[in-house]
C-alpha cells in the first residue's frame, strides 16, 4: 500500500509537468510562439512529484515542451520584465510567511489538543516533518 499526506490544496493556478521546466542561471520552458520555438522565461511556485505551479510567465492554453529541442542554442529567448519579476518574487515570499504561519498554527494547536494515550497497544503519535 502506500500513503499520500495532502499538505496543502491551491485551487485555480496554472501549472504544467515538471520535466517541462528548464533551470540554468534562470528558470524557463521552451515554447511554441507563431509557429516558431522559443526559450520563455517563467517564474515558479510550489510543486509536487509531478507538477509545478508557473506563478508567472505563461498562459492557460501556451504550447509547451517536455524536452529539450535538438537547436536549444539557437532559440530566441524571451526575458520576463525585471520589476514584475520582483513583484511576483515578493507575493511569493509572502504567501510562504503566510503558509509557514498557518502551519506553525496547525502544529500548536495539535501539540496543545492531543495527548496520547497508552491503552496497553502502544499509544498514539505525532508526527512532524
């Protein structure tokens, strides 16, 4: 059998594969633009094993690939705007202090409710990461 510990739910974002995402000194995909292939610079989110939210750079419906094309080196690339990209990398942080909270709030309340009790079968746990 195996378990999965839902850790949080985000309704309404965009998100694609994660082997669609490119990482040098910058986080892109390559993209499909008129017809042609370009390397588009991309922001991102939270992810899980398979998927990662673009919380900035692309649309719903945008072409994207899984693999790298064969004349990467040729594509031309297409920058995000310096200040929206600060912009989003401040709402990001921000929204992580949020969610941090909302956690370390979760725990508390957990630590403070729940004592575990030994009935002679070995009691109960809590389990933090």
């Amino acid at each position: 059998t195996s378990n999965e510990i839902v850790t949080d739910i985000i309704p309404d974002v965009l998100h694609i594969p994660i082997e669609a995402v490119q990482t040098d000194s910058l986080t892109f995909v390559f993209a499909k633009e008129n017809g042609s292939l370009i390397k588009k610079e991309i922001v991102i989110g939270l992810s899980n094993d398979n998927e990662i939210i673009v919380a900035y750079g692309l649309e719903a419906g945008e072409e994207i690939l899984l693999t790298i094309p064969e004349n990467q080196e040729n594509l031309r690339w297409v920058p995000l705007d310096p200040t929206i990209k600060q912009e989003i990398a401040q709402k990001l942080a921000d929204e992580k202090r949020e969610r941090e909270a909302r956690e370390k709030a979760k725990k508390d309340q957990v630590k403070e409710n729940y004592q575990p009790q030994d009935n002679g079968s070995g009691g109960g746990i809590i389990i933090f990461n």
